[in-house]
C-alpha cells in the first residue's frame, strides 16, 4: 500500500514538475504520450506478455467445450491432434518447438520493449 502511494505521488509530483518546466504541454494527449504512457509502460508490457502467453496455451477450455471441431482448434489442439490422434509423433514434437520458438520471439520482444522504455 505505501509503495502505491509513493507511486501516484511521484507520478502526480512529475505532472506537476512537467507543467511548470514545459508549458506547452497541456493538451491532454501530449501530457498523455510524454508523461502517463511512459509511466504506464512496464505495466502494460507484463499485462502483455501475460495476455499472449495465456492466449497462445488455450488448450483445456477449448477441449472440453467443442472438442477437436475445425471450427475452433486453436494451435495447442492441432499439435495435440498431430502428435496423439494422429500418432505422428516427429511432425507433433517440430509443431511444438515452433510453438515454444514464437512464444519465445513474443517473449524477447516484450522484454526489449519494456528495456527500451525503462533505461
């Protein structure tokens, strides 16, 4: 709780500390783009990579509503389905490290984001 607190003054203390030295700041979106955005950055960056890593291993939800229907497999079922229905163990296993390789990709690039915008 006290760390929030120091968080939204120190944020506020910046607005204010931002009005004072550059004036021609008060339209509402540059006073959003320069100050809250980059406040704003390391979070939206962790709600990011949570967000794309839960969206990419939807597997369970999707299974047991509608099964393995064309319509909604999603690419944890088709690596399901290539690897056990289907029983093509090699093709299964190179689907999965591609899977793991894009997540990854997705990983690194958040983090550069979230580098970027902090140092």
């Amino acid at each position: 709780m006290h760390k929030s607190r120091l968080r939204q003054s120190t944020a506020s203390t910046i607005v204010r500390g931002r009005h004072l030295v550059v004036a021609g700041l008060r339209c509402a979106w540059r006073q959003f783009r320069h100050i809250t955005l980059p406040l704003l950055r390391p979070s939206i960056a962790v709600a990011l990579t949570i967000g794309t890593v839960w969206a990419i291993k939807i597997f369970d939800e999707i299974y047991v509503l509608n099964g393995t229907a064309l319509n909604t497999r999603s690419i944890l079922i088709q690596v399901y389905n290539t690897t056990f229905a289907q029983a093509d163990f090699a093709h299964g296993t190179a689907l999965a490290f591609l899977l793991a390789a894009v997540t990854a990709v997705f990983g690194g690039l958040y983090a550069l984001a979230l580098r970027r915008s902090t140092v």
